[in-house]
C-alpha cells in the first residue's frame, strides 16, 4: 500500500519543507516504500515556532465553548477517516490493523474527555484569609507555545494524549512524530486543514532530530516541552532546552515487574501477561519486562507463556489479520536478538522463540520469547528489552522479590497477581513505582498515567495532565 506524498501541516496550510526535501517511508512489514514525506529541517521548525506563538495569541483568546466545538469537529473528521488511518498506523510501525483501533479510540476520546472537563478544572479557586481583611482567588491560564515529542509505537495515542489537554487548556502545540512513524500524523495534519482549523495552533512536522528536535527545544518560545520516549532522549532534550526556563511532561523508560503468587488465578495471570509481553512486539512502555513468578506455581506459569506464545498467528498478510507485528527497525530487531543471545550465554535457558521466523526474509519479524533462569546479574533485567521477551524469574518470599522489582532505575508500571489482602496492601506501598495494577490491568483517558524516577515527570491522561498546560496565578484583593 502507498500513502502517497504527504506534506506538513503549519500555519493552517499543508506545505513542502523549505528546501523542497522529502523522505521515503517504508514499513517494517515488509520492507516496501509506503510514502513519500516532506521532511523538516532547521527553518521549518523555525517557521513552525513562530505559527505557534501566533496561533497561542488567539487560540488562548478563544471562548471554552469555542475551543470545544472546534476539538470535536476534529474528533468527528477524525472518525470519518478511520479506516485509512488505521491502515496508515498498521504499515508505517507494522501493528496488527484490529489493534489500531486503540490509537483510533485514544485520539478521540482525548479531544472528547478534554473538552468536557476543562472548563470547570480552570474555574477559579477561592482560598479562604483567615484574618478576613483580603480576598484571595487561584487563576488557572495556559501556559504558552508546547512542543510535543511522539513515540512511534503509539503514532496517534500519542498523539491524543498531547492534543487533548493542550488545545482544551488553550496552548498551541506543534506535534513532532517519530521519523519511524509520521505518515498518520501527517494525514491528521491533512484532516486539519480540511476543516479549516484555526491557523497556527497546530502544528506537525517531522525531521531528523539533529536539525528539528534541536531548534525546537533550544528555542526560547516554548514554554512546556512533553514527550513520549526514552530516557536517553529525554536528557538530551533537557539539556538542549536549558536556553531557557521550561516546563516538563515526559512519559518514559520502563522496566515492569510482572509479580505472581502461589495464590493467584495462573490463567487469568498468564493470559494478561501475554497479553502485555508480547502485544504491539513488546514495544510498550509499560510492557512486563521481568516476571517474578513464586516457586510453586513457576512451572505452571511457564508452561501457560510458552504455549501462548506458541498460538500467537505471526507473519504479513494484505489484510492485516495477524496477532504479533514486527519490530519497528532491523537495528531493533538485531538488538533484541542480541540481547537473547547474551543472556543465553550467562545461563538463561531459552524456553521458547528466541529466533526471527525462517518463512519471514522481508521485514523485522521476531517470535515471541520466553527465557527461564533470569538474575539481576544479566543485562536483559536491567535493560528496558522494548521486544517480544518474556524473562522468567523464580522468587520463595515477598521480601525477596521486593527488592528485586524495586531494583531497576525505572518507575513505570507494575503488576501484581495475588488474593491475599495484607500482601497486596505491602505491596501498594513499597513497589516503588508510578503505577501499581493488581489483578488485572486497565488504561483510559480518565486514569493518570505517569512514573518516577527514571521514568518520568507530570501525566499523561486524567485531569492531572491539565496541570502540566496551565500555569496558576495567585489574585489578591485588598477588602475596602
């Protein structure tokens, strides 16, 4: 499938990048060229920073109700263009087409969740004077320009959880998506200036990050800088925007623990951690990385990955219809291999997978993998494996696997599988982590999504995400 040439979308126009370069897209699925990009360099971003100032100068002047209308009507174009943008989504970062409909829902739900809520979320606060001689009011106003940093494996997920709460707050944002993944985005751009969106607030361009990510973070205009991506990157991006005083909002690296008890449902376990492994090829932020199975279920457990593992329907069709995709890039596949290939050497024992497919030459196929034996003295525990590799830990005590969950930089996403009540409260307290799921796990646009440590600062998702688009001022009026 070919998308054709697609342009970027600044200041309410589609257009070529300043020196007419483009960039040829092709898909992890097969290896073939799926679109023709135009592609951003220094002056685009330039060009784009000052949209977005102007566009911040009447988007943020725009009436609650105003700025609803027009979020919804992007929804509905949105949910009109579906289909192509499902396709877009399953060949540009080679996810299953019935899996796109997350990224599809997300989006939606954002601009829909956002424009409800905010209005009453930016009402003022009145805080009481104690001595009564002063009236004093918490403002909430929009903090400015946003720069936005997109993951690939999300494309519009993403995409949503920076357009929502930005536009309803009243910012401009420009949008830059993964160069792995910007066809989607850049059909969203399409959608927008279809309908007429109002010039400047938004704004999508992808480049090499040398040249965009670059000029956008050094630059002085924006005021919050978000993203969806590593912690290496992150760094980067803080030290490049150290120009100026910005805020932040950064979703990043995790390590899961995947926890399960001699007390647990086993088949309700393994069927989410399968679920959550091997899903999207692994490529999750909050995928479970290390499962910390008890001794006395460990076999069971493992016998119930590995057959999972072994249904899973792998392998590129015209239709889409299979369960586990590619990963994004060979670089990516190699890495992961790799990285089995090491921890077989220090005594992991390769229970399954482990190996790309001998009937898939074209794209960056991989089976899913289950490797028992795994200590915290191999690399695949420490290391986010962002890959379809299940690592299997034994553990005998809640002591024990405490400190071996908690013994990661990251702080992410944790799961734990137990019915025992006192367990489950000590363990809400002590796993040092941003997310703590038990018994199952769940994500939408009403639930906080952020980690510590490593992993992160501010949220994604919930009404919390609001607070990283608004800054407060504080009103004080002198009683007469």
């Amino acid at each position: 499938m070919n998308f054709g040439q697609l342009k970027m979308y600044i200041d309410g126009e589609l257009v070529s990048s300043v020196n007419n370069v483009t960039k040829e897209i092709y898909s992890p699925l097969n290896d073939e060229r799926i679109a023709t990009l135009s592609w951003a360099n220094s002056l685009d971003s330039e060009r784009a920073l000052k949209s977005a100032e102007q566009g911040f100068d009447t988007w943020s002047k725009t009436p609650v109700k105003k700025r609803k209308e027009w979020m919804l009507l992007l929804k509905d174009k949105i949910l009109e263009k579906e289909e192509i943008l499902r396709k877009s989504i399953s060949y540009e970062m080679g996810k299953p087409y019935g899996a796109t409909a997350e990224d599809i829902e997300s989006i939606t739900n954002s601009l829909k969740y956002y424009s409800d809520i905010v209005e009453d979320y930016q009402k003022d606060k009145e805080i009481i004077d104690p001595d009564g001689t002063h009236n004093h009011h918490l403002v909430s106003k929009p903090i400015g320009v946003v720069v936005a940093y997109l993951a690939w494996n999300f494309p519009l997920l993403n995409a949503g959880f920076k357009l929502g709460p930005a536009l309803a707050s009243g910012c401009s944002i420009i949008l830059k998506p993964s160069e792995l993944s910007p066809i989607s985005l850049y059909i969203i751009g399409e959608i927008l200036n279809e309908i007429n969106f109002p010039k400047g607030v938004v704004n999508i361009l992808c480049g090499e990050p040398s040249e965009v990510a670059t000029t956008l973070s050094k630059s002085t205009l924006p005021k919050l800088i978000t993203m969806i991506g590593s912690t290496e990157t992150a760094k980067r991006v803080i030290s490049d925007s150290s120009t100026s005083i910005k805020k932040y909002s950064m979703e990043l690296g995790g390590n899961a623990p995947f926890i399960v008890f001699d007390d647990a449902d086993i088949e309700l376990a393994s069927n989410i951690g399968a679920a959550i492994k091997f899903g999207n090829c692994g490529q999750i932020c909050v995928a479970a990385n290390r499962f910390f199975v008890h001794e006395k279920v460990f076999d069971e457990f493992m016998d119930k990955m590995i057959s999972k593992a072994k249904q899973l329907k792998i392998g590129f069709n015209k239709e889409l219809d299979f369960e586990i995709g590619p990963m994004i890039t060979n670089k990516s596949k190699e890495r992961v291999l790799g990285l089995i290939k090491k921890t077989i050497e220090n005594g992991g024992k390769l229970q399954y997978g482990g190996k790309s497919p001998e009937d898939l030459s074209q794209g960056n196929w991989i089976q899913p993998t289950v490797i028992s034996g795994v200590t915290d003295k191999m690399s695949i525990f420490h290391e986010e494996v962002f890959g379809p590799v299940a690592s299997l830990i034994s553990f005998k005590t809640e002591d024990e696997v405490i400190k071996s969950a908690n013994n990661t930089k990251y702080g992410l996403a944790s799961y734990l599988f137990t019915n025992n009540k006192e367990r489950i409260n000590r363990f809400i307290n002590e796993l040092d982590f941003g997310e703590v799921q038990i018994n199952g796990i769940k994500y939408d646009i009403y639930l906080p999504h952020g980690g510590i440590k490593e992993s992160g600062v501010g949220h994604d998702c919930s009404e919390l995400a609001l607070d990283d688009y608004l800054i407060k001022k504080r009103i004080t009026i002198t009683k007469q």
